[in-house]
C-alpha cells in the first residue's frame, strides 16, 4: 500500500540530493502515484520545505546537536515529524507512531522517538526575541539574509506582518474571460458547484477561492471561462490600458497569464505577440490561448537580443523581467532559502533597454516583477529614466481608485493588499 510519509520523506531527501525546485520534485506521475492521498502528500511535502529553517533549529534544540550533523535520513524524517507536530491538525500520537516506524534501523527509531516525543510537550523553541533578525528568522522561516533585508526595508512591525502572510495558505485566485463569462455569472457558477469563491478587492474580473481547489475540476475551464492568475498579476492589463486594435508585445510571456490577460481584456480585439526565451515553455502559451479562444503569436527569443523588425511597431508592452521572486515567497517555498543573485537588476536593466525600442513613439508599456528588491525595481527604472529622456513615468489608478501609483510606480505587498508581492511602472514614450 502506498505510505504517504515514505513518500514524502523520499521526495525531500530527493530535492536535497538534487538542490532542484519543489514543484518539479513533486512531479504529476508522483502525485498520481499517490491516489486519494495526494493532497496529503503535497501538504507534508511542502509544509515541510517551507519550514526548514524552523524545523532544523528545533533538531539541533531537542537532539542536543546540530541538525546539519545527522545523516540525511535521520534529519528528513525528523523535519517530517516535527512539521506534522507544530503546523498540522494530525494527532500527536498518530504523527510520532507513523515517523518512527520510517527509522531504517533500531538506533534511528530510537533518536526520531525520543526527539519527536519531547517536541509534543513542549512549544517550537526560538531565539530570544530581543534577537530581532534571528528570532523572526527562525520563528518564520526565512534567511537571516532575508529577514535583515525586510527589516531595513519596512521596519520590524511590517516585516512580523509581512514573513506571516508570506507563510499563510495562498489562495487560488482566476481571472475571468470576459469573452466567455462575467465574474458574477462565474460566481454563481461556483456556488452552485459547491465550491466557495469571492470576488476580489481591486481587479473587477479575478475571483479569490475560499479553500484548496483543483481549477481543472471547476464548472466551465474547459470552455475557457477563466485562467489562474493572482490578483497582482492581473492588474497589469489594467494598468497597461491598451486600446481595442492596439499592437501588444510580451518580451517575457511564460506562462502567458499577463498577454492573456491583456488580450482577453480587449476580447482578442488586437494584435498580441508572446515572447520567451525558452522554446519549452512556449506550448503552454498556446494551450492556454487555444483554450481561452484568443489568438497569439508565440515564439522563442532571447528578450536582451531582441527582434529588430518589429522596433517602433508596438503600441503596448509588457517587460516582466527574470527576478528573484521575493514577493512570491508564499507560494514556492524552496525559493526563500535560494541565494540572491545581484546579477538580476542588470539583466532586468538590459531586458528594459532593450524591449522599449518596440514601443512606437507615443506607446505605453508596464516594466514589472514579483520581487520586492528596489535594486530591481525602482532603481532599474529610475537609471533607464536617466539614460533615456525621450521616456516618461505615468501615473495610473486601480480598482477604482484604491490603489494609486506614486511617480508611475506601485508595490503590492501580501499582508497589505492580499495579493502576491508585486511591482509596477508605467512609461509612455515621447517623440
């Protein structure tokens, strides 16, 4: 029969091994494999990357040593172990029986029973909290790195509140096609599914869901009712206005959630170009635009090198950079204990350089990411700005006028909007 913690104790040892990403550890053939017990497994599996950081700390406090000098066996099954004590609804009893019996042999059995049966009597131990950076770190679950960072950035009280909401369950949200459905419509829809859903705070076409959902398995995907995308996201092509007619191009498309959402915002009434540099991400893109019932141009190139044929054609643009995804934390848990790359902000700089020689004279265009780095952020703009006259910051307003740019620029932060952490700028260019 299939164990569902053998399983998720060889899928962590299996991303150790690998240093790859979680979603790709936990692969669809695995998850198959799982059956009924796949939600289980990806909750453990997960919860268990999230919380590394927590987890080692409280190792190293209940086994007298340090987590890192374990074998890694012994220290994936007590993560496991631990995870389900401190984050689940799972027994205690239950949590230990089941972990203990994963030993490979009577000395290993005997430290996961004694380590996993005094962490049930007692709370997670942290650093003293007069230790701000490390008490947060460990509490959370995030660098030290990290953590010094936020402070610096936000102060202590936004950045409690900010490390909680990142570690809070991210809700699926969808953006609805207007061609096909209105949100309303959608929303009834889903509640006479039985699913719970709500509409969200700022953009008027996404939908928020209440509980873990499939979106494959909701009433009318398969017609191309709505595609997921976070709020965040999906107010880009709010923030872009282009016009019925316009000529858009997308220098970084995959997935596709932001052309799509551009061009199914305008009903498919324009010419949309997608972009990536990666040829294997590109059928997605078209799965998705078939099944939205828009049409796209979608192919492969390198957005530094650009396409010089298409220079001074496009009436909008989209330029969302490669980034280091710090304000996606919450939902790829394996990224926050990834280092940071400094060579990010200069990539996003010459993406930007290179992508606006599209724009004709008197097109917009939306630079954006979903980090919260200012060197990748308002400082690449502000230095494009700098070397470029002929281009311009635009204010915009969003979802009614809740959320308004500050010198053509916004940042949405989770704990404050909802949403993903989220940057945006608007440039229009000039003769």
């Amino acid at each position: 029969m299939f164990n569902v913690r053998r399983a998720a104790t060889a899928l962590l040892l299996s991303m150790v091994k690998s240093g790859g990403f979680a979603n790709l550890v936990l692969s669809d053939a695995r998850l198959a494999e799982a059956g009924e017990d796949a939600p289980l497994l990806t909750a453990l599996f997960y919860g268990t990357v999230e919380r590394t950081l927590t987890l080692d700390y409280a190792i190293s406090h209940f086994a007298a040593r340090p987590a890192e000098s374990l074998a890694p066996h012994t220290r994936a099954v007590l993560r496991l172990g631990l995870y389900q004590i401190y984050f689940t609804r799972i027994p205690p009893h239950a949590a230990i029986n089941e972990t203990v019996s994963l030993g490979e042999n009577k000395g290993e059995r005997a430290l996961l029973n004694a380590v996993l049966r005094r962490a049930a009597t007692e709370p997670p131990p942290l650093p003293p909290e007069g230790r701000t950076a490390r008490h947060l770190s460990v509490k959370e679950s995030f660098p030290l790195p990290t953590v010094r960072r936020f402070l610096s950035q936000y102060g202590e009280e936004e950045t409690r509140a900010l490390l909680s909401a990142f570690n809070r369950v991210s809700p699926l949200t969808i953006t609805v096609n207007p061609r096909v459905a209105t949100r309303e419509a959608l929303l009834a829809d889903f509640a006479a599914a039985g699913f719970s859903a709500e509409p969200t705070r700022y953009c008027a076409r996404s939908i928020r869901f209440l509980e873990s959902v499939d979106p494959v398995r909701l009433p009318r995907f398969a017609e191309g009712a709505f595609f997921v995308q976070d709020e965040a996201s999906a107010l880009v092509a709010d923030a872009l206005g282009a016009r019925e007619g316009d000529n858009v191009i997308d220098v970084c498309a995959a997935p596709g959630g932001k052309i799509l959402g551009v061009a199914t915002a305008l009903c498919g009434n324009g010419t949309f170009t997608a972009f990536d540099l990666h040829e294997s991400k590109l059928s997605l893109i078209r799965e998705s635009a078939a099944r939205l019932g828009v049409s796209l141009s979608v192919r492969a190139l390198d957005a530094t090198e650009g396409d010089a044929s298409l220079d001074g054609t496009a009436d909008a643009l989209l330029c969302d950079v490669p980034c280091s995804g710090l304000g996606v934390l919450g939902k790829k848990p394996d990224l926050r204990y990834r280092a940071y790359d400094p060579m990010l902000s200069s990539l996003g700089a010459r993406i930007l350089a290179r992508s606006t020689r599209y724009l004709r004279v008197g097109g917009v265009m939306i630079y954006s990411t979903c980090t919260l780095a200012p060197e990748e952020n308002e400082d690449v703009v502000k230095n494009f700005l700098n070397a470029n006259q002929q281009f311009t910051l635009e204010e915009f307003t969003l979802g009614d006028g809740a959320l308004k740019s500050e010198e053509g620029m916004l940042t949405m932060l989770p704990h404050k909007h909802g949403t993903d952490g989220f940057f945006l700028a608007k440039l229009r260019r000039h003769a």
